[in-house]
C-alpha cells in the first residue's frame, strides 16, 4: 500500500509525504473541486513490477506468514468464475512508467515489506 500510495499522490502533483486534500466546493453541492494534478488525463495501470499467478501469490502469502501450507494451482476453469477470464491480464503500467515516477518495487518486496510492517505493528 505504501508504493501505491507514492504512485498515486505522484499523480495527483502532490508531495509525498503526506495525503492529498481536496477542499468542499459548497456545502450546497457537497461536490469536490479536483485536485491539481500534473498527470495528463487518463487512465494508469500502478502496481509493483514482475508478474505472478493467484496460486504464486498465495503461496508466498503463506510463505511469509510462516504458515505451512500447501497451495494446489488450479485453472480458471476449474474455479468457476462467472466470468470468462483472460487467459494472461498482467496489468501494462507502461503509462505510468513514462511519467517517471517512484518506481514501484517488485511485488515479492512489495508483500515482503508488508509482513514486515505488519510484524512490527
């Protein structure tokens, strides 16, 4: 969350140390006025890099939870989604990239980072 957090508040054109406000446009409204942003309009892809499946997401999950638990890779199929899925949805952050900010950290560092900060709390 910390890296997006970054991502996001880059966007927005605001300092990253701290969270973005947006003031009241009138009570009336109780509309927002926009934020100052120096990101062109658009829609950004923002995720840590490196690419994994659910089951190497879950599996690691439980890697750094300590938590011996064996995690056994099914297809989309066979999870019965509603939905057709994609075969292959890796998000393309390549618009993000080009703006040329805080680089996102690998998403293994990206969770190893969380257990850290969860173990610290």
């Amino acid at each position: 969350v910390p890296h997006l957090a970054r991502a996001i508040l880059f966007l927005l054109g605001q300092p990253q140390d701290k969270l973005p406000t947006c003031q009241d446009a009138g009570s009336e409204t109780g509309r927002l006025t926009a934020c100052p942003t120096t990101a062109p309009f658009g829609v950004y892809h923002v995720t840590d890099t490196g690419q994994t499946t659910w089951c190497e997401f879950a599996t690691e999950i439980f890697r750094l939870a300590a938590m011996p638990t064996i995690v056994h890779p099914i297809s989309s199929a066979e999870y019965g989604a509603p939905t057709p899925r994609p075969a292959y949805s890796v998000l393309d952050t390549s618009a993000y990239h080009r703006l040329g900010g805080p680089a996102m950290p690998d998403w293994k560092t990206g969770l190893a980072d969380y257990f850290c900060e969860r173990r610290s709390l």
